[in-house]
C-alpha cells in the first residue's frame, strides 16, 4: 500500500515513540516520547538506541512486514533495547565506529526478524505476547560476543549523564529507581525518577503493582541472603518490576487475586534471577529480561489451561492500562455474564412454567443439578384442561418441542410409552429423548418426549426454531413435562453442565422483563421473545452524518462501520462503538466527556432489543466513569478492583411505537454519592429514534431541569 509522505512521516513518529512506551505495555506517544528523553540523558546510549530503531523501522518498511504491528512498536522496541545492549558493552569495551555502525546494523536487523517470528510464532501457535524474548537471545549473544574479545568478564563502567543522580535516598527507593532505569541499561535514580513519573501519569494500579512487586522480590533475596543494596540490584530488580506490572494488570485483570499472583510472580523471578545469574556472572553478564519472560509466558500459559475459572481472568480483549482493562472486564461481566457458558434459545412456543430449576428439590440434585423443567400451569394453579386429570387433557401434552440450537441430532429414542398420570417409568428413566450436538460442541438433551412423536433422526442437522417432536409423558416422568439440560457428551445419562438460556421473557409485577442471558428461577413464568422488524430497521444507522442542536450549538456525529462490522459513531473527541447481535442493539465502549450526545445515546440506548410488545421491559449496567470528577475517577481507578467499582443501573422499556418510529424510555440510578459525580445527572431519558437514526432526545436531571436534543437539518 502506498503511502503520502505525510502519513509515512506520522507512522514513522508514532512507530518511534511507541516503540518506547510499549516497553511499560503503553501506546501512549507522550509516554514513550519522555522516555526517549530519559535515555538521551546519557547521550551515547541515547543516540544508539535511537540509531538502531530507525534502523529497525527502515528495514521493516523495506521488507513490508505488517504496518499495524510496526506503528505499536511491536515488531520494533526489541531492537531499541538491543541497540541501548550494544551501548553498554561499548562502554565496557569500545570498538571502531565503523565496527560499532556495522554490529548497530547488524543487531537490529536480526532482531527485527526475530521479533517478527517470535510475535507471529507466539501468537497463532500459543496466543502468547513474545514479550521481550527477542531482545533476551540477541543480546546474550552480544554480551558474548564481546566476552570474547577480552575473556574478561564483562564490568561496563558507568555512561556520561547529563543529569545527576539522586543522593540521599533510602535503599529501597534508590534501588527500585534504579530498576526502572536498567531496563534502558542506565540504572541511575535520576532516570528511574523520569519513567516513574511517566508511570504515575499513565497508571496508578502499575505503579502499585512495580513496588509490589518490587517490594516482594527484594525481601526474598534478602531472606535468602543475597545483597540488594543499591547499585547491585538494578539488572536484576526491573524483572520483578515489569513481571508485577504485567500479571497485576495487563495480561490478567486487576484484582485482590492479581496482586497476590505479582507477589508469587516476583518469588518465581528471584529464583530464576538468582539460578541465571550464577551461571552468567563468571562472565559478567546480567540475567537480563529472561526471568519475566519465562515467569509470564509461564504464568499466562498454565492460567489458559483451567477447566473452570472463577478468579486470575486472563485479558479477553486487546490489554490497555490496567485500569481501563478492569473497568470494561467489570462492566462488560456485569452487563454480559456467563459469555462463555452455552447458551440456549427456548424449546417451546408460548409460556411455560418452570416447575424445576437448577438444583431442584426432586431430580436435579448433585450431577444432575443444571437441568430445567417446563410444564404449562394457568392462572388458577391447574396443569390441566379440566377433569379428568389425564394425559389428553394436560395442557403441555403433545405441544410442540423445537431444536434450542443449530446442531446435529446424534442420538434419538422414541419408543418409551407414555406413563399415566402419577406413574413413573425407572426402567428406563429419561423416556424418549433427543440429543442435539449444537454447533459450539456441546451436546443438548431434551427428555420425556411424546411417543413415536420425534420428527428427527440421527444424523440429521436441525435449526434452531425447528419443531424436533412432541411434548409427552416418558421416562421417570409422573406429570407431562419437558427436561432441558446441556451434557459434555451424547451419553444418555450423562451428568449436567451450567447453561444459559437467552432471549427470553419473565412476568413480573411490573411487567415482562426481557433477559438477554439468564437462569430461570423456579415458578417463573416464561416465554420467548417476540421481534419487530419495524424496530429493528430504526437502528440501521449505516454510514451517515447527523446534526443535533444541544445547548445553544450544533453538534455534529458522523457514524461508520468498522472491520467488525460495529457502529462507530464520533463527534469530536467523543466516541461511541454499538453493535447488533441476536436482533438487539447495544452501545459498547464510551469515551468523552458527558457533554456530548453521544453520551446521552449511550446512556439511552444502552440495550434495546427489537421485541414487538411495547409492555416488556429490561434492564442493564453501565461504566459511570464520564460522569466522575478526576479525584474520584483516580480513587475509584485505584481502589476499584479490591473493594469493587460502582455503575449506573438503568431500566428501560417501550414508551411509545408506531408507523413513524419508537421511543425507548429509560430511568437511570446512579448509586453513587453525589459529590462524586460533575453535575446534576439524568435521572431518566427518552429517545425517539425513526427510519432515520435518533430524531430527538429529552433528559429530566436531578434539578428537575429538562432539556432536549433534537436533530437538525441544518
């Protein structure tokens, strides 16, 4: 792809400056932009460091690797650090500079390819970050390389600074500032001190997990024995340091657990630190950044291995700032719970009773326990027509039983005969039954079906929605009724594993509640979601630019669609991604300040699914973060993932639909102390949205203050 000079220029800035703050797992350009500052106070380093990145970059063009990895500094920091390597071994034996050109040449090219294999080797073969293993082997081989020159061991002396060191600091601070500059090769405290303010700005979890960690690895030497006074730690100590950062709160969600895990994460480094560096230091050769590789890639690895996960949760998404990591796991876990689980659309028409849930008082107990009954019961109790109470006149008997997901039907049994009412059949207990393995790979089961009513074979596909047989009385079944559980095999028998069913509605005082995802209690009434295409055409926004006139000025938004194919709406530097799934709409990921429109969509519009019956209602969660003032968004940032994080509860439901359009009507509880918020927040808002996008907004703040929002055609 060919590129202006302008946008090869902004790559070439962006690619350069990231290349230094992805060290600290960063993309901010003002972060790596201080950083390049700080190694440029000891002049020579800073200036080869540099050399060997634009060598790195030119090369990556050159070849054409992957511009999205070369613009975040993936493919490249490994060769900054490299060539900052090859500056500290000339201070410990310089060479010629043509010599020096050639091994700056030399070493960031390779390390370029090693980046570029050992990123797409990691990736797609372990779904591992290669971290800095690339940087480790090249810069052992310098380091050995240059051992070979003297066969001396290798005691570089200490570069040029333009800045003096800080004196007068207790031990552990002088050494952990030291930390933080040896990862650039320049463990001075004046150094440590730039990138620790740069941590601070961009991270106040990070800087909690580095002294954490610190902290713990330095403990343990000196339980150990080992010395950790200043000046001896620093090639050492920055492993404990990133190690913490990485497992507290980049590749593994922040959390009470995670800080334990940068605890147990800094005693694994010490033991590999200590055992390296036994073996290297007849050399003189640190053990570089090899301990928390290994420690991570090992950490990260055995985590992906669990069978169940209930705390550690590996980063499911693209990792940012610890703290930007825990709020969208937190809300998203609040607003989308039990993603991974299997989830199920309802096997029936119409309502139905659920006479037994999970964990039952009669059946579902022990390994049988995550299994659902359905039966029909009317407004009087009755589960029947009228007397006599038998099978023919049973409200659920011989009703419709439809395939709860697209699969293949691998096992199907309809010759059990009928029970009479109050008989049960123990010789062959779960009567006639069909077991579907749904497209996900787990298998579904579907019992006490009518005789001879299965509509199905073996082998055959089903969608979801398709009728599969006949709601009977089979098996150890006294009363008709219909037995839902999902299984890890087509065992008959088979024990039960946890479930979700989705898209469904509950009766409740207030109305029918729509459940994206849910487990039904028992004696709920439930029935499946009944869509409108009428709504569902108001929320195709597709591409397009809408103006709205919003306290005396006009804001303009501009939608798109990305890669994915999610909305991504903007309007300055407000942003809005949203999504349609499963015929609903919902607004993902929120940045900006409160006073855009945008905003008061997302707040709005959060969830809406496209249901047909103006009385449903439902209900979401969602990040309050832009209503925040800064010292509360700090405290709670920082405080968050040990004492838990506070959202927005909001309520909606149809206030109003016809040929024109709709209106969603939501009421917002904050749940949060006033003086945490930056004004008086909505309490309730009402979008009317028409073929045509969102056409107005009205907002009732706590003041009782009503505005509006309205489209323009200007």
């Amino acid at each position: 792809m060919c590129m202006t000079r302008k946008s090869e220029s902004e790559l070439f800035l962006t690619a350069l400056l990231r290349s230094y703050s992805v060290i600290f797992f960063s993309q901010s350009r003002l972060f790596g932009a201080v950083l390049l500052a700080a190694t440029l106070t000891a002049p020579r380093f800073g200036l080869l460091g540099l050399g060997g990145l634009v060598i790195s970059y030119a090369a990556a063009r050159l070849l054409g690797f992957e511009v999205s990895n070369i613009r975040k500094g993936i493919y490249l920091f490994n060769s900054l650090l490299v060539s900052l390597a090859l500056a500290y071994l000339n201070n410990y034996q310089a060479v010629e500079w043509p010599v020096l050109l050639t091994l700056l040449m030399a070493a960031s090219v390779i390390t370029l390819f090693a980046s570029v294999f050992m990123v797409d080797v990691f990736f797609r073969q372990y779904a591992l970050p290669a971290l800095s293993f690339p940087f480790v082997w090249v810069a052992f081989a310098l380091f050995f390389l240059f051992y070979s020159f003297t066969h001396t061991p290798i005691t570089s002396e200490a570069p040029v600074y333009l800045l003096p060191a800080i004196g007068n600091l207790p031990d552990l601070a002088a050494g952990f500032f030291q930390a933080l500059g040896a990862i650039f090769f320049l463990p001075q405290t004046t150094v440590g001190l730039l990138v620790f303010v740069c941590l601070v700005i961009w991270s106040r979890l990070a800087v909690l997990y580095a002294v954490v960690g610190y902290v713990s690895g330095v403990l343990l030497m000196q339980s150990l024995g080992i010395n950790t006074l200043p000046g001896s730690l620093g090639f050492i100590g920055f492993n404990f340091v990133f190690c913490a950062i990485a497992l507290g709160g980049i590749f593994i969600i922040p959390s009470r657990s995670s800080l334990l895990l940068v605890v147990l994460g800094s005693f694994f480094c010490v033991t590999i630190a200590v055992a390296v560096n036994t073996f290297l230091k007849y050399f003189g050769i640190p053990p570089l950044a090899l301990p928390l590789n290994l420690v991570i890639l090992l950490v990260l690895y055995t985590m992906k291995c669990r069978t169940r996960v209930d705390h550690l949760f590996c980063t499911p998404f693209a990792p940012e700032r610890p703290e930007k990591n825990f709020r969208r796991f937190f809300t998203d876990s609040a607003r989308f719970p039990d993603v991974l689980l299997p989830h199920l659309h309802l096997p029936f028409f119409g309502e139905r009773t659920v006479t037994q849930a999970f964990n039952g008082a009669i059946t579902h107990r022990g390994e049988w326990g995550e299994a659902l009954d359905f039966e029909i019961v009317d407004d009087n109790g009755g589960k029947f027509i009228h007397a006599p109470a038998d099978l023919e006149n049973n409200h659920v008997f011989d009703t419709p039983v439809l395939a709860p997901c697209n699969g293949t039907v691998v096992k199907a049994v309809s010759d059990v005969r009928d029970n009479a009412i109050g008989e049960t059949n123990t010789d062959r207990n779960w009567g006639n039954t069909v077991v579907i393995r749904d497209d996900g790979g787990w298998f579904v089961k579907l019992c006490h079906l009518k005789t001879d009513s299965i509509e199905v074979t073996e082998g055959a596909r089903v969608a979801r929605g398709q009728v599969i047989g006949r709601c009977g009385n089979s098996g150890r079944s006294p009363v008709p009724h219909l037995h839902l559980q999902v299984q890890r095999t087509a065992q008959i028998g088979d024990k039960t594993i946890p479930f979700r069913l989705t898209q469904y509605v509950v009766n409740e005082e207030e109305g029918k509640r729509y459940h994206t995802s849910g487990v039904p209690d028992k004696d709920e009434v439930i029935s499946p979601v009944e869509f409108d295409d009428k709504l569902a055409a108001c929320f195709e926004f597709g591409e397009t630019v809408w103006n709205y006139r919003f306290n005396g000025r006009t804001e303009t938004i501009r939608c798109a669609l990305n890669v994915v194919g999610d909305y991504v709406l903007e309007s300055g530097s407000a942003r809005l991604t949203a999504r349609i799934k499963d015929r609903t709409f919902y607004t993902l990921d929120y940045s900006g300040g409160a006073d855009s429109v945008l905003f008061y969509m997302h707040l709005g519009l959060a969830r809406v699914p496209f249901v047909s019956d103006n009385a449903v209602f439902w209900k979401d969660q969602l990040d309050l973060r832009p209503l925040l003032k800064p010292w509360a968004a700090m405290l709670l940032d920082l405080i968050g993932p040990f004492v838990g994080y506070p959202l927005a509860q909001v309520e909606c439901r149809m206030a109003g639909a016809g040929e024109g359009g709709v209106e969603i009507a939501s009421r917002i509880e904050y749940r949060i102390p006033q003086r945490f918020l930056r004004r008086a927040c909505p309490e309730q808002i009402s979008i009317r949205l028409t073929t045509e996008g969102v056409e107005q907004i009205s907002c009732d703040a706590e003041n009782d203050k009503e505005f509006m929002i309205s489209r323009s055609s200007d």
